[in-house]
C-alpha cells in the first residue's frame, strides 16, 4: 500500500491536488498512472484513499472513492532525549521511534549537550517518511527544544522515568507498573545526564530505570525505550 | 571505562604492542598519557587491563596489571538477515544489535534480495566497534552470507522463527515458549520473503511471527528482534 501525507487533508475534501514534492514522488519515482488508487493521511488518523486523475509531475490531483477515521491505537510514549553530536544518530532516533511507536519527542538541552542548534523542519520530514513508509496515521508530536529544567517543572505525565548509566538503584523498565498510563522517558547526552540533573529529576518525582546490562549510545537507547514499551504493552494487553 | 580489542590477545600475555589504528585512537584520538590504564578485550570473554608503557601513535604498548574472564552471559539469539539495499542501514543493524545483544548473525540472500555482495572486513569492523563502545566482552560472530536455502538446510537450532509481513497465522513473539533456548530468527529483504521461501521454511518447522502491528523496515525489525527477546528474557528471568 502506497501512503502519502498531507496535513491539511481533510475527510471532506472531494479532490485533493498535491505540491511540488508529493507530485514528483507520485509520477516520476513510483511511476503511477492515472486511474490508480493511492492512501493519504494527514497524520491525524485520516485515511483518504483516491484514484489519479491527474500524474502531472508538478501538480497531480485526485479524486475521493473512500475515507477511513482510525482511532488512536496506542497509548502515549514521551521520549525527551538530548539531541546527539552526529545529527545521522538523531535523524536514525526519529525514523525508529517512528516507526515502532512513539507519540511525542521533546529534544532536550542538558547540563552535557554538545548540540544545542536543531533543523525541526527536516527532523519533521524524517517522522513523516518514518509515517508513511510504516503506514501509519498518527504523526508524533514533535516538541521545540526545551532545557531539562524548563521541561521537567511543566510537564507532569502520570510515569516519569529516567534512564541513565549512573551506578546505583535503578528500576528495570519491565518492573515499573502500570505501564499504559500516560509514560515520559528522559533520555540524556552522549556524557550522560549530570548528577545535579539525576537529582532534580528524583525531587520531581522520577523514577531511575535501566534499559538492560549493556551501555547503550543515546540513540539506541530511546530505540530500546520505545520498543520496550511496546512489548511490555502488548504483554499486558493479552493477560 | 575505555576499551580496546585485540583478537589475539591471551589471559596469559605479559604485554601487548598495538597496532597502526589502535596505537593512533589510543595517542592520538583519546590522547592517552603512560601511567594511565587501559582495558582490552580479544571479543571472546577477555577482560585484560593494562597500564601504558608508551603511547607512541605507531607502536603504543601495555603492560598487564589485571586479567577477568568473563562467562558468556547472554542466551544464543542469532538473527539471520537479508542485507538491505542500503549499506548504512545494514551497518546500523549491525551496530545496534550489538549493543542490545546479538550472539550470531547470518546474511542471507533471498528470493527478493537486491544485494549480494559485502564487506565483511568492515562489517567486523562496525561489531568490534560497538563491542568497545557498550563495553563488552564477547564480539558476536557474523557468519558469510549464505542462500536462504542452504542456510535452512543446514542448520537446526531449538527455536525457528521466521518474522515476515505477510498476512495469515502468525504468532506474537511474547507468545513464544521457552525463549530461554538457542533462537534463530529470520528477517527477509525489503520485499519480503517470497510465498516460496515462506512455504519452505514452514516445511522445514519455522513459526511465523509478528514483531508489531506496524511495518517495520528490515533493519528495524532486525533490531526489533533483538531488543524484544532481550526484554522476554530478562522478564522470564524475574519470574
């Protein structure tokens, strides 16, 4: 199934006329003519099935057979994660958190960042290439980059979880209970978060997890987070 | 914790003489001083530490303060993968699956495969990195690539998974029994395994299994896999 996206799709909308980017995919990179079917999604749980009307490579249009409104199928995972040095680690963090669940991403500026300067735009073109290609209809939330201070006395989940490589009582993630609750894991630098930082977050209330025995880099472990959580729901689903 | 490989290594060897590329990261990279001590792994459970004796960039050598022989500490999970048609994401799967943990890897060529040809120099070379940089001790074994056919054939491990994206009966990996055995699973090319190779591999007592309900791209479901039985695992353990 070829899935598309535009976000100001709506169910109502008859006709739909792509730009620039979306119409060149359409004719010159997959090659469709007119009379095929496509899926579009806005990201927010449309599914917009049309047939070509038009593969004009700068302005192709098509025409509504059928419309399917998914509802939100997974529980909300929060992964705020310090942005790695190597912009190729955060871009692979985006299209893996997409594509095996994630629903919002806040970059965080810690006490050990090395990156402080992001492209939001291309970081959003990574999760709807990520959406497209898992087809699914629900873009995560991309949050503007906030300091860990900042973000850890506004925002108030119902699980709050830290992973860090610090020695010490740490939970194992599968030990934490209640795990389809509203769940946030803060995911620190390639220096690891500071111990000022460890200790804001236990006053606020967070829980020390570890994500295994190994050290994980950055980016792997807000991949291992996600999928993690995800087996850990789908456990609990089928007790 | 800085560490270091050497295949050659022995629990046994007084002192070690690096070579070219180790001596230069060691010099040159982490700017390491003589005095200063050292950890180095042959990949085989070795744990070696030594202290500098020179830190010259060509010929940097250690003498041993401090030997451990690890055991093996993690199950057999071994992932057999077609490799993608990008390099850098076989890379990635590469790198990922050994910090999460992986015991053997198989390339494998498929019905759908579009690459045929590696390099298995530099695919060691990406495991004897992210051996170093989550700071183990055993480096997991990447087997030649290999037809889907023979590989089948000719290997029998106690629990046969084949995870693809076709519809039809298939099992949650959290379904499987005794995750505590030796496991092959099978992950095909961007296409997917052929009807053909699906049917054969039922033939010979693989389960089809799902990783998720998306669709996950190869290398991710690579990863996937590794992360997901790490996690079964380390919950069966708690039970």
């Amino acid at each position: 199934m070829e899935l598309f996206y535009n976000e100001n799709l709506n169910a109502n909308d008859e006709s739909l006329i792509f730009g620039l980017e979306e119409s060149r995919h359409l004719s010159k990179v997959l090659r469709k003519k007119v009379g095929e079917q496509i899926h579009v999604t806005n990201g927010k749980g449309l599914q917009w099935k049309g047939i070509i009307i038009s593969n004009d490579f700068l302005r192709a249009s098509l025409k509504k057979t059928k419309v399917t409104l998914h509802q939100i199928k997974s529980l909300p995972l929060h992964i705020a994660i310090a942005p790695t040095k190597s912009n190729d680690r955060l871009e692979w963090f985006l299209e893996k958190a997409t594509e095996i669940g994630v629903s919002h991403i806040t970059p965080l500026i810690c006490d050990h960042s090395e990156r402080k300067i992001l492209k939001p735009e291309r970081m959003k073109k990574i999760l709807v290439g990520a959406l497209k290609q898992s087809a699914q209809y629900f873009l995560p939330q991309l949050n503007p980059m906030i300091s860990f201070e900042k973000f850890i006395k506004s925002y108030h989940p119902q699980i709050k979880l830290l992973a860090h490589c610090q020695k010490g009582n740490k939970t194992a993630l599968h030990q934490i209970k209640n795990l389809n609750n509203e769940i946030l894991i803060m995911i620190g630098p390639e220096g690891d978060f500071s111990d000022r930082e460890i200790k804001t977050a236990k006053n606020h209330s967070f829980i020390s997890i570890s994500l295994g025995k190994q050290r994980l880099r950055t980016e792997t472990a807000g991949i291992v987070a996600c999928s993690k959580v995800a087996t850990l729901r789908e456990i609990s689903k089928i007790k």
